[in-house]
C-alpha cells in the first residue's frame, strides 16, 4: 500500500470518528457475509439522522438494489439514487441451491456511483451510504469502491428488509420494518439508466 494510500485512509477514519460514524469496534457481531474491507457500517435510523440533517450535503446515499426491489418493494426516500450493484442478465439463469434467478456485477456500478458524487460535487474521500435488502450486497458494493480507492464507505447492515426471520419474512429490522421513510413512488433523476 503507498502511503498517500495509508495516509487517506487514517485521514478517513479520524474523519469518521469525528463524524461520530459507526467504527469496526462497535460491530463485532456483524456476520462474515455483511462485513467490509473498511469496517464502517450503519444501521438505518443513523442513516436517517444523517441524512436529515447537516451532513446530506457531504453524503451520496445509494440504494444498490435492482431497479425492479425498488419499484416493487419500495425505495427510501431519503436516497440519492438506484445504483444497483447486482443486476438480472438479458438471458437469465437459473440458481437451484438459492431457488432464484442468478445475478451478475453491473459493469457500470463503480462509474456511475463516482457520476452520482460528481453530481453532488463529492469525491471519493466522502462519505457513501450503501443500502441492498439485508446487507450483503452492499457489502460486496461496499468491497468493491475501497478496491477502487473510495475511503468512507458505509454499509447500512439491516439493509431496506432485514434478514429472514424463522417464519421465511423479512420482518424483523431494515428501514422499512423499522417505519423510517420510504415510498414506491420512485424518482426517475434518482434511478439508474443501466
């Protein structure tokens, strides 16, 4: 690792504490499929605080799920855009140990994430939210921007839905289950264009 490298990432942490943002030594629990290179996660109702107040400005919030979660199941409306970080291919295929459809990496998720920070006039230095349906694809997006030289890259854990409960719902956390704002009128400038 250079050390201008080194240096942006210890700049970013202090930043971070300072931000009073979520630190690797308060989440210990995470699960091993939620966890991140940079360790910076959070949980749905600090999204809201944050992106209800002052820091907004200097935050892109993306909602990486697919275009079709967010129309069918609803979106948050405090997100700055759909960047979906898994997409359905043109000719699907079939996952029988998961009984779903197989999705592959957009190819354009880390370009368009930078547009979208552009567009705030962000840099990759700032601080990005990253929200899937339970946490384990944004941490894979979350993996995937450190490898290309973002530094304060959240993961929100619970995701929109939560993880399963024993009954088969997700019911049990997530920003929706947890009655923060979300609508399924969608915002077609807050949607990719894949």
């Amino acid at each position: 690792m250079s050390l201008e490298k080194l240096m942006r990432l210890v700049g970013a942490a202090v930043l971070s504490l300072a931000c009073g943002l979520a630190q690797a030594d308060s989440w210990d629990s995470v699960p091993q499929k939620k966890t991140t290179i940079l360790k910076l996660y959070m949980q749905p109702k600090h999204v809201l605080e944050r992106m209800s107040g002052s820091e907004a400005g200097k935050t892109l919030f993306v909602d990486v799920r697919t275009p079709q979660e967010a129309m069918f199941v609803g979106m948050p409306q405090l997100a700055d855009a759909n960047v979906p970080y898994m997409v359905l291919p043109e000719l699907p295929e079939w996952d029988g140990a998961r009984n779903a459809f197989k999705l592959v990496q957009n190819s354009g998720f880390v370009g368009d994430v930078k547009s979208r920070l552009a567009a705030k006039g962000l840099g990759i230095d700032d601080v990005v939210i990253l929200m899937c349906r339970s946490g384990d694809r944004s941490a894979g997006a979350a993996n995937l921007l450190a490898k290309a030289g973002f530094t304060r890259v959240y993961s929100v854990v619970d995701g929109f839905e939560g993880d399963l409960g024993k009954d088969g719902r997700r019911m049990l956390s997530g920003w929706k289950n947890e009655g923060l704002p979300w609508s399924f009128d969608l915002a077609r400038e807050k949607m990719s264009s894949l």
